[in-house]
C-alpha cells in the first residue's frame, strides 16, 4: 500500500456532499460513478486488486480528514455494488467483483471485493500484446516468472494479484491463445 | 430694422417664406442623410477590411474577439444573425443569407461558434446529472478551454460562450441564459427558476452553503418555506446534501466541474 508519490485526490474529494448518499437519483447516480472513478484510480495507484471494506474504511480513500466527512460502510458497500452490477442493470459496468469465502473472501459477505480498474478481458489483452510484441509466441513461461520476473518489471501487470492473473490467464485459455499445465501454484504457460 | 409688410401682400410673403425655409430643411437632411450614408458604408468597409485584415486575431485572440463583436454591436450589425450589411459589401457573393461573419470571413467564424454551441451542449449534456442541468458560464468557459482530448481545447472567452448558446435559439433547443446573482448560468433544462430558488441559490454562491436555519436567520423565511425551496432544488438536482454535520447543509455542484472529467 505505500507509494512514493501520493494519490492526487479529484475535487469531487474536497466537496462536503460526496460522502452522503444523494437523495435525488440522478444525482445520486452521479455520484456513484464519481465514487467509481475514484475507486479505480485510488487501486490503480496503490496497484491494489481487491478492496477490503473493513481495512479501507479508515484510509483516506473513504475518509477525508480534512472535511472530518467520511464514507460510512454501509456506505461504500452500495457503492461496491453498484459497481458490481452491469451497465444494463443500472450498474457501474462491472468495476467490481464480490469474493465469498469459496474464493478466498471473507466469511462475512460483501466484505471484499475485486476492483477491476481493468477488467480481466483487458488484462488477457494485456498480456496478449505483451506476448505479441516480445515475440514470444511459442514460449514456455511459468506463472511466477510472468508475475515476478524480470522480463514483465515494466509492465502494468507485474506483481499482479495471482488469483486475478489466474482469471486473466483462464480467459487467455477460452480464446485458444495459451495453454495452462503443471499443479497448482507451479502452473506453467504455454503461448501459441 | 425692415419695414414689416402690411396688407394681403404680407401673406404671399410669408407663405413663400416658409416654403423656402422647408425646402432649405429637405437639403439639408437630404446632405445629412446622405453624407452619413456615406459615412456609415465608409465605416462597414473599414470595418470589413478590419475585420479581414486581423481575421486571424479575431479568430485566434478571444478578447479580441469579444471587443471586435462589441463594436459590432454598438453600429448594429450582429455579427451571427443574418446581416444586413449587404450591397456593397457582399460582393463575394456569399448568398442573400450568410451572417456577417459568413460574408467577411468567409464563414470560418459561424464554424466557429457552432463549434463551440457543440461543445457547450456536450459538457451541459454530460454533468446534467451532476448539477441539475445548471451550469455556470464561467465554469463552461474553463471547461472547453480545456477540452477533452489532447490538444482539443478551444481557447474562448464568456462572450463566446454567450454567442454561441444564442446561436442555438432558433433551433428551439431549450438551452438559455440566465443571471443568479452576480453570475450568469446556461440552463440546460427548459425549466423556470423561482425568485426563492434563485435567491437560495444566490445565498449559496456567497456563503458556499446553506441550511433551514440559515435561511430562516438570514431572509427570515418561515422554516416551511425554507424547506420547501431546499426540497424542491434537491428534487431538480441543483444542490447536492451534506447529512454529516449537525444540520443538513446544502452545497451547490459548481465547483465540482473543475476536472471531474
């Protein structure tokens, strides 16, 4: 979580208003798509994948000192979800994803979710054109190596949340463009 | 002192007098009118060199512009409506119909405004949700200057702005200009402010806020009016609420504008 240069706060983060939920729904809708925006980018920074409520409730993400406004977890729960949800259901496009205990959530539900400031699509994308442009079509890479090795340190996806390059990779495998082999947690790859 | 006529004589006189003195009155308005004639195309013709000469300032140069359109103005000639600056001066031909701007600019300066009307429309149709369709002149101005794609700002000024939202008036397109305060608003939703809504809203631009008992203590409203001009702004999405402090606050979106985006 720490980074040498700090998180540039939107304006939207210095008005009063933005940590109460709205009672006008257009307003409303507004303002959840500002909170999204502000989600993403503040993961984005911090190279977050997954957004604990109970831990970030209290990090000026959600609490702004300065105003003493913050963000309650009841909250930032509706915004996750709102998040969560497509676009055609009134959502915010999938930005967000809810883990349960199964994928190693926890017990509580609705307590930690994915933040998709990319999509797992666009980091198959990512990676794709990475293979792609680095000629590697054909190579054999480990799982860790395309995590933590030197050859991905200039890339976004480097030191990336194994569990979402496992989705990223898993979509890879649905498009026909690589092959996953080996045991769990030693998983190699194969790019065609 | 000349001897005063006397008799019917007298009459001839006199009549003939004031004859004269209509015809001399016909000349010399006829000289008058004319030498202004003269004067007033001497001037649309400076006025189009002008105007052809610093073309690139004008369109470069949004104060400039601004003064340049104000003298325009001060002679009668709107620059965007139809003009009626033909004859002489429409020697390009432009067609019965061109603008002033069309017909000495060669229509490059309508472009221009429609171009900003296209952006103003944009930004007003993107935060409507945002601010309830009430967006400050000021802040648009900030906000197309900037632009959203490299490169794409377009420098103008308030005048521009102004220009270009009136340019949109025949199009029946609902978007007007109006005064809260000492600041003007485009209101992107053909929807009337009342006095109590736009005296609250004028409160805000000087306090930042305000809540019931503010303006209960300041305009010495009863608290049932005051809650129904807040409710009836909230409900229009003009104001956004502030719940966490002792009293409900009420903050206007304006200044969210900055760089949402």
């Amino acid at each position: 979580m720490t980074t040498t240069t700090p998180f540039p706060f939107p304006p939207t983060y210095n008005f009063p208003p933005f940590f109460t939920p709205q009672p006008n729904s257009n307003t409303r809708l507004s303002q959840l798509e500002k909170w999204s925006s502000l989600i993403q980018a503040w993961c984005r920074h911090h190279r977050q994948y997954r957004l604990s409520l109970v831990d970030a409730i209290d990090t000026p993400l959600f609490h702004n000192v300065q105003l003493r406004k913050r963000l309650d977890l009841a909250a930032a729960r509706d915004v996750l979800d709102w998040m969560t949800k497509s676009e055609e259901e009134g959502g915010g496009g999938r930005r967000a994803e809810w883990l349960d205990a199964s994928t190693g959530g926890n017990a509580v539900p609705k307590s930690v979710a994915y933040v998709w400031w990319r999509r797992p699509e666009e980091w198959a994308d990512v990676v794709a054109d990475w293979v792609e442009n680095t000629g590697q079509r054909g190579a054999v890479l480990t799982v860790y190596e395309l995590v933590q090795g030197e050859a991905t340190v200039s890339q976004d996806f480097h030191g990336m949340d194994n569990d979402v390059m496992m989705k990223t990779l898993n979509i890879l495998v649905k498009r026909g463009k690589i092959q996953i082999f080996g045991n769990e947690g030693e998983e190699g790859v194969k790019f065609f | 002192m000349s001897r005063r006529g006397v008799g019917l004589g007298a009459f001839a006189n006199r009549t003939q007098a004031t004859q004269s003195y209509a015809t001399h009155g016909a000349n010399l308005r006829s000289t008058h009118l004319s030498s202004l004639q003269t004067q007033l195309s001497v001037f649309q013709s400076l006025l189009h060199t002008f105007a052809l000469e610093h073309s690139s300032t004008i369109k470069s140069n949004p104060t400039f512009r601004a003064e340049f359109a104000r003298m325009c103005n001060t002679i009668g000639v709107d620059p965007l409506a139809a003009s009626n600056v033909k004859g002489k001066n429409s020697r390009r031909g432009l067609g019965e119909g061109g603008s002033f701007w069309t017909q000495i600019m060669g229509g490059d300066m309508n472009d221009f405004y429609f171009e900003v009307a296209v952006r103003v429309v944009e930004l007003c149709r993107e935060t409507r949700a945002e601010n309830g369709g009430l967006i400050g002149v000021e802040e648009c101005r900030n906000r197309v200057g900037k632009g959203k794609a490299i490169g794409s700002g377009l420098e103008v000024s308030e005048d521009d702005i102004l220009r270009a939202v009136r340019s949109l008036e025949p199009l029946a397109s609902g978007f007007s200009i109006v005064r809260v305060g000492s600041k003007q608003y485009i209101r992107s939703i053909p929807k009337e402010l009342n006095t109590d809504q736009a005296t609250v809203l004028e409160a805000i631009q000087v306090l930042g806020f305000v809540s019931v008992s503010m303006l209960r203590l300041n305009l010495t409203w009863e608290k049932a009016r005051a809650q129904t001009v807040i409710d009836d702004l909230v409900a229009d999405g003009l104001v956004w609420v502030d719940a966490q402090g002792p009293e409900k606050e009420y903050w206007s979106p304006q200044n969210l504008l900055d760089d949402s985006g």
